[in-house]
C-alpha cells in the first residue's frame, strides 16, 4: 500500500478524557472505584516531528534505561550537520560510525532499514500517516526491522493521540488489570483483548488508568 500525495480523505481521531472518564465509569464498577481514586485522565500526547525520527527514538530506546538510551540518541543526531538526521544521512553513513555512538549492531540494522523503508514510502510521512486507521498503521510500521506491534501502539497513543489503543502484552496493563480486577493475578493477552471490549471506544484511556493502578496500592498515579 504506497502513500498517495493527493489523498484528501481524513480519519477523525479525537481523545476526550471527560468522555472517556464517563465511558469507563459506567462500564465497571471497578474502574469507577479507580478513576475516583486515580483522579482525571492526564494523559499527555507529544507533538510527533516525523514517523521516522520518532521510530529512531523508539529503536534507540529498546532495552535501556531512559538515561542511557538519551545518552546514546544524543549522541547519534550529533554526528550529522546541525543535528538534523535523515533517512538519506543516515543510509549514507558507515555502520561503524553509528555504533561510535554506543548503538549496538543490531539497532544499527534496524536503523538503517528504517531509513530504507522511510524512503521507500513504506514508512509513510506525516500527513498520511494522519489519513490511516490504526490498524493500518500498525501493519506499516511493523514492517520495519526492530519494530513491533508495541513500539506502534506506544506511538499510536503518545504521538498521535489514538483514543483507542488497546496494548494487550504490555505488562504495566497486564498488572494493572490483574491488580484492579482479578485479585492478582495476571491476565492472558487473549482475556484482556476480550475484556477490553467493553471500554471501547476509549481503551487508550483505559490502558492509561491501569498503568497509574500498577504505581501504588491506593492507585494514586503520576500523570
């Protein structure tokens, strides 16, 4: 499926936390009991510069702790004029000045696929990426070497604030859920896929709650 520069079509995605509040609470009792003590949704959707550099951020993260993988991202854009790295930039530069930056071998790879597959169209640019459902997407971007479904759906909600993104084999969710709903213990992926069901059409929401029940017994979150 290659982008199409005339598309005029738009997929509406509008995120209202009162609504989504709402919604959850009259779904489950349980949930209500959480929104009351958690308090409003606070979740928060950072500005999204360009699918490719906000995948680069993505692979550069995987596996380390936030200081580190900052650290090492920092690094990277500071190899090229001005800080500013581009697919073209980047496929033209030798691997090992790449992992002069402390990347391993196998982001490297996944870097460089991205910067291919950027060009390519595979990796669709920004206003496209807007017109397209989540699902499709996800179908997109999970074509890229390094990336799974997860890493998509963390995008989805905090870059471009998809309202109903269900992360399934997240393990926050998955503990939150277990914590909430099921005296501890942890659901399948399949149970919650099933369960989430009735929080549609706002389970990025909902997703956000169960992460805030995962940081104190008394489910008092951090926005």
């Amino acid at each position: 499926m290659g982008s199409n520069p005339t598309l005029s079509v738009s997929v509406t995605h509008s995120f209202d936390p009162q609504a989504a509040e709402r919604h959850l609470a009259a779904a489950d009792a349980k949930f209500a009991a959480l929104i009351a003590r958690v308090g409003p949704c606070r979740l928060q959707v950072e500005q999204l510069a360009s699918p490719f550099a906000a995948l680069v951020e993505s692979i550069v993260y995987q596996q380390l702790t936030g200081k580190a993988a900052k650290t090492i991202h920092d690094r990277l854009v500071a190899l090229f004029p001005a800080r500013r790295l581009t697919p073209q930039r980047l496929l033209a530069t030798h691997s090992r000045r790449l992992r002069s930056s402390g990347l391993s071998r196998a982001k490297v790879l996944a870097l460089k696929d991205l910067a291919a597959k950027t060009l390519a169209g595979i990796v669709p640019p920004m206003r496209t990426l807007h017109a397209m459902d989540d699902e499709e997407i996800v179908a997109r971007l999970t074509a890229v070497r390094g990336v799974g479904r997860w890493t998509v759906e963390m995008l989805l909600i905090f870059r471009l604030g998809r309202p109903d993104v269900w992360p399934v084999t997240d393990y926050g969710v998955r503990k939150g859920y277990a914590r909430v709903f099921s005296r501890g213990r942890l659901p399948s992926p399949k149970l919650l896929l099933r369960r989430g069901e009735r929080w549609r059409p706002y389970r990025s929401a909902a997703a956000w709650y169960l992460w805030r029940a995962v940081e104190s017994p008394a489910g008092r979150g951090r926005a």
